[in-house]
C-alpha cells in the first residue's frame, strides 16, 4: 500500500480498546492531487513481439499463396514478374491471388509481355506462347520478268524479288505476269528474320499467230496497237481479241479471234474491200427523193456511201416537181458533190371561204385571207382555215396542173359543232335512257273548235321550237324513284298492284316529281333547274343542264308532231284503238273503271311495265297511255288562237297548277284518249307519274 495512503489511514482512524478499527470521517486535504505511475517494459518484449508478429505474416502467406507454374513455348531462359508479392522456388512461383505482368525475351521472337491473374486454384499451370519475328523470301523468277505479287490475296511490295516482312507460318503466294499465267503456290515462311528462296517457273500466257491478207500488205492492229504488216506472225495473249486490218484505198476490216496460251494458229487470209465513193447531194427545193442505180440515198441534202467505179442511174424526184435523172460514176474513196434545181408542177386552187375573213394555212405557213386564188405545187398538201369563234377546219388538197380547182368550204361555229357532236342518246344516273332531239319546226299545238270532245283548255297556239333537248324513253318507274326515295310505295288499286319495279311510279306530286330531277342532277355533278327551299319551290332555271320535267311544247312535239302534221291520236285518227298501241281504259280493267273502249284489250288492268307497247315513230314508249304525265309548265288557258308565234315556250311564270298531258290506264274516253287533251293540278293520283328531259347544250 502507498505509504501516503497508509499514513492517511492512521491519523485519521480510532481504535477502541479491543484493537477494533473504526473509520473517521474523511476530509480531503487541500490542493491534494493524484500521481499516475507509467508502467515500464524491458527491451527484450519488444524483440520478442515482433519475432512472434513476423512468424504470423509468414504462416498467414504460406496458408494463402498459391503454386504457380509459369511456361513459355519456346521456353525462355528469364522470366520477370511485376506486380504483386511472389517467390520463385525451383520450379514453380509462391503467389498470392490477383494481377501480374510477365516479361519475356527469346531470340528470334517478338519480346512477351502478359498480363495474367493467379486465381484462388492451390495449384494453377499457366502457358504463354512467344511470336515469331517475320521472315523474308527471295524469288528465283525463271524467265526474269516485273511480276505482281499477291500473299493471301494481298499485294505486297518486293525489292528485286525479295519480300520482307513476311509473318511465320503457312500463307499463298500468287503472282501475276502481263504475259504469263498466273502462279499460285503455298509457302511456309520461317520467321525469325530468316531469309528463304522459293524457286518459279512461270508458263507463257500467249501463243504464236500468223496473219495474212488479200491483198497482204495490211496493217494489223489489235486494240488499236500495230502488231505488224500482213504476211506476219506475232505473239498474242490468250483470250477474245478484236482485229483490225487496214490498207489504204481499202474498207477496214475486222475479225473476232480466241487464242488458247500455247497454242499456235495459222489464220485465214482476210478478203478486203475496196472503200466505196461517197455521193454528196443539194438541191432546190430541198427535200428531194435521190436513188442511185437500185439504191435509194434519201432526202437532200444527203451525202451517201455508194458503189464505185461504175456508172450509175441518178434521179430525183418530188411531189409537184418534174424528175430529173441523169448518169454519175462515183471514184472509189472519193466524194462527189454535185446540185441540182427542180422544176415545179402547178395547179390553180380558187378558194372560197365563209366567213370570208378567216386565214388559210398551206402545210401551217400563213397565206393571207381564205378567199382568193392561188398557184400551189402540184403536191398534196394540207390545207387549214381558223377563225376565232369557229371550228379549225383541216384537209389535205392536191393540185392538178390540167385544171382550176374550186375550195368550198363554210365553217362551223363552236356552238353548232358542239351542236353536232351531241350524243344520241344519254343514260342518266338510275339507269334510265333519254333520246336526243333537235327540232327546228313550226306546227299548232290544240284542237280545232270542231273536234268531237274537245275542250276549252285546248286553244291553238302557233309554237316553233327550235332548242335541242334530250327526252327520256320511258317514265320513270318504281325502282328509279325508290333510288332517290327508298320507302315510297305506288300502291294498289283494288288489289291490283302498282308498285312493282318496271311499272312507272305514281302517287307523286308535281314538287316530289321537280325534287327527283334535282337529286338526279346533284348525282351527276349537274347545275340544277329548280330552286326548292323549304319543300317549295323558289325559283326556275331553264337554262340550267340539270334534269327536269319537258315543257308542254316539247311534249307535244314529241306526242303529236309527225311528217308536219299533228297527230288525233297516237295510232291514227279514229277509234278504237290498233291492238298493241297503249294501256288505255278497256275490258282488261272493266271490272274497276267507269267509261272504256269496249272492243279494245290491253291485257293490264292497271299499269303496265314500261315500254310494254310499240314506241312512236320518235321512238318514244307510252305517250298516248299507261299514266299520265307531269309538265314543266304552270297551267294556263289561252283565249282564241295567238297571232304571234311562240318560240320555244315554257309556261306562264307562276301558276296555281301544273300542266298534265297524255292519257293513262284509267282513261277510255274520246276526250281524254285525244293527244290534245289537257289537264291540270297539283295533288298526287294512282294513274299519274312523269319522264325526265334535259337541255342538250
């Protein structure tokens, strides 16, 4: 114990008188401090911990190093290893796992430097393999000559017949010669900058030629090179060759040859040709026709190969000029020029022209104004007069010397020829046909005050149409309308249907009638006739080319009007009817109708499908019956017979009514079977339908 600590414990401690110790109280003393005492250690601890320490990192290296045996093919007399800790035993390395870096140098060998990882394997073999330097090759060319060298398909380059550079090992040597075959040949180079020799024997790539020629003399050439002078013998390559021989005053000539590498050939001898002269021709007027002997030239002016050193027939020869001909020998290589002027062959043409101030055109050279009289060469010729607003006119003419000819001709305005090149006849766009026609008469539509059952409506009236237009064949029938309206029905009349798809629709208003023309025309892109808005109609264009319903002029016409006469009836001019003439009101529809012909028998109670009956002489079916028809025109009686003539008419322009013509079905009387009968209104009926026109132009 501290002596302190024992002192401390004494003066501070009472006994009692048994020797018992009892503890005082304790009082620190002032600015007491404590005194720590560093331990020492001798110097042979030390030593001792480090031997001990030095002996683990040794153990802890042998447990964790591993045996590596390091080869090299060939094997090196050194090998230097960088990297991590390692020792080198007799025949194997200590190493621990991870990167090093083998150094290695051998002669005749690239030096070796690898990188190589130790893995945790305890005994691990690892082989390194060195390259060899390149070697060289000198070739011993028999014969000597400048060859291209190729080792594995690459060229190399060679310093009088040696290649460096060339890596160890098996390669391909090829050589290629101008005039040798190639030679092909595997070599097996030794590397270490040693230098081998490899002896060759290249083979001729050509073979011996001897050419010849009639007459000799001729220069032979091949690919524009001179190999001699006919009789000769060359060396020539193998292969296809083009040869060419040539002598003066003679036509060059030209032979295929195939020449196999040492195969010798004697050729035949080449024919030559003299060259032929060469003829060169003018004249007035150009374009003259020239044969020469039997050989035609062409037009002058020409220069053209001909036969030489022969007399030869010469002419020339041209439409509305006189042939001249002549005798001409050409030299042989020589060209011979020679002109010649022809004379022409005329005739009179006197053209007359309307309208007198169009221009006339003789093969497209502008001659001035169209009437007059010209002298023209007696050639066919082509012939155009124009005039602004008018249809070119184009023909060919040919004058005749003998003669004055006269040239009529009256051109065509663009209205008449459009006019003239109308169609006969359209298809519209449900498939229905419409006829062309193109009046140009004056007749009285009505009847005479006289007439057996005419009526009041019926007044004459002096009409003149001229306006071209297209007229349907038939009326229009159930199956087109549904086209523009799918869900509309014709019904029956007591059982007897009037709804199938050939009989004409019916049970349609004149505005339901107009509405199917302009659906029609919007179809085909045309400009519609009627303005409806609303479900009523606004406004009419007749001029329009869109679909629409014929005037009552143009029906007329159409139902009436033959050889300048207006027809009573459709089959003549009294009743009963010829069989087979119209569905009318007759015993087939006794049983349902009130007034009928009683001798007459359509067979159709009710409507028949259109065009069942023979057309008019126009061409037109079921005008005089089968239903009634729809007009264009507001409705409109006139009093007493106009003193002017009506062109062209079409209707009041507005009207409480629509004109309807032409009897039906249901009609059987002598009024309403007259062609001139009259009737009007607005409302839809079982025996009333319509057919389409349309404005030609």
């Amino acid at each position: 114990m501290n002596k302190y600590l024992q002192s401390s414990i004494k003066d501070s401690a009472n006994t009692d008188q048994s020797g018992i110790i009892i503890p005082a109280p304790f009082t620190p003393t002032a600015h007491t401090k404590t005194k720590t005492v560093k331990k020492q250690y001798r110097p042979y601890v030390y030593v001792t911990a480090s031997v001990l320490l030095l002996a683990c990192l040794i153990l802890a290296y042998l447990f964790t190093a591993k045996s590596v045996v390091l080869i090299t093919f060939p094997q090196a007399s050194k090998l230097e290893i960088s990297g991590g800790l390692h020792f080198e035993l007799a025949d194997h390395f200590l190493m621990l796992p991870g990167e090093y870096q083998l150094s290695a140098s051998l002669k005749g060998h690239f030096p070796l430097k690898q990188s190589f990882t130790v893995s945790e394997l305890q005994n691990q073999q690892l082989n390194f393999e060195f390259t060899r330097l390149p070697g060289k090759l000198t070739l011993a060319l028999k014969p000597q000559t400048p060859v291209s060298v190729f080792i594995d398909g690459k060229p190399v380059k060679q310093i009088e017949n040696t290649i460096s550079n060339i890596a160890a090992g098996k390669h391909l040597l090829t050589l290629n010669s101008e005039r040798f075959l190639p030679f092909t040949s595997e070599v097996q180079i030794e590397g270490k900058e040693i230098e081998q020799s490899l002896e060759v024997k290249l083979t001729p790539a050509w073979a011996n030629i001897s050419f010849n020629s009639q007459p000799s003399g001729a220069q032979v050439y091949h690919q524009e090179k001179l190999l001699g002078i006919t009789p000769l013998s060359a060396e020539v390559l193998q292969g296809e060759h083009q040869i060419s021989y040539q002598k003066a005053g003679y036509k060059q000539t030209q032979r295929e040859l195939k020449v196999t590498a040492g195969l010798d050939m004697t050729l035949d001898p080449v024919l030559l040709f003299k060259l032929t002269g060469r003829l060169a021709i003018t004249s007035s007027p150009a374009g003259v026709s020239v044969t020469y002997g039997d050989q035609y030239l062409g037009t002058t002016p020409l220069t053209a190969a001909v036969k030489p050193d022969s007399t030869q027939a010469l002419l020339l020869f041209k439409d509305g000029y006189q042939e001249y001909a002549t005798s001409l020998k050409v030299p042989s290589g020589q060209t011979v020029n020679q002109a010649f002027s022809l004379q022409p062959i005329v005739g009179e043409i006197n053209f007359q022209v309307t309208p007198a101030d169009a221009l006339l055109y003789i093969d497209e050279r502008l001659m001035g104004r169209a009437n007059q009289q010209m002298t023209l060469p007696a050639k066919q010729q082509t012939v155009r007069i124009v005039k602004e607003g008018f249809v070119d006119y184009k023909t060919q003419i040919l004058p005749n010397p003998s003669m004055e000819q006269v040239f009529s001709v009256q051109l065509k305005t663009l209205a008449q020829d459009k006019f003239d090149r109308l169609e006969p006849v359209i298809a519209s766009g449900t498939g229905s046909k419409l006829k062309l026609f193109k009046p140009n008469d004056t007749f009285v539509m009505g009847a005479s005050r006289r007439e057996q059952g005419r009526r009041a409506n019926e007044v004459r009236r002096e009409i003149k149409l001229t306006r071209a237009f297209y007229l349907g064949l038939t009326e229009v029938t159930n199956k087109e309308f549904r086209l523009f309206k799918k869900d509309h029905s014709s019904g029956h009349v007591k059982g007897n249907s009037l709804n199938a798809s050939k009989q004409p629709v019916v049970r349609i208003t004149w505005l339901e009638a107009v509405t199917f023309c302009n659906w029609l025309s919007k179809k085909e892109q045309l400009e519609q006739v009627y303005q409806i808005t609303d479900n009523k109609l606004t406004g009419i264009n007749l001029d329009a080319n869109g679909y629409r319903l014929p005037t009552e002029a143009e029906w007329v016409w159409a139902a009436r009007y033959q050889d300048g006469k207006m027809l009573k009836y459709a089959w003549g001019e009294s009743l009963p009817p010829k069989e087979g003439s119209a569905n009318i009101g007759d015993i087939a529809g006794a049983a349902i109708l009130g007034e009928i012909q009683p001798t007459y028998n359509d067979h159709y109670i009710t409507t028949a499908p259109v065009a069942s009956f023979t057309a008019n002489e126009k061409g037109l079916y079921d005008l005089p019956g089968n239903v009634a028809e729809w007009i264009h025109d507001y409705y409109q009686i006139q009093t007493g017979l106009s003193l002017k003539t009506e062109k062209d008419p079409s209707g009041p322009e507005s009207g409480d009514y629509h004109v309807i013509r032409g009897a039906s079905w249901a009609h059987g009387t002598r009024t309403e079977l007259r062609l001139s009968f009259r009737d009007y209104g607005n409302d839809k009926r079982e025996d009333l339908g319509f057919r389409i026109a349309r404005n030609a132009l």
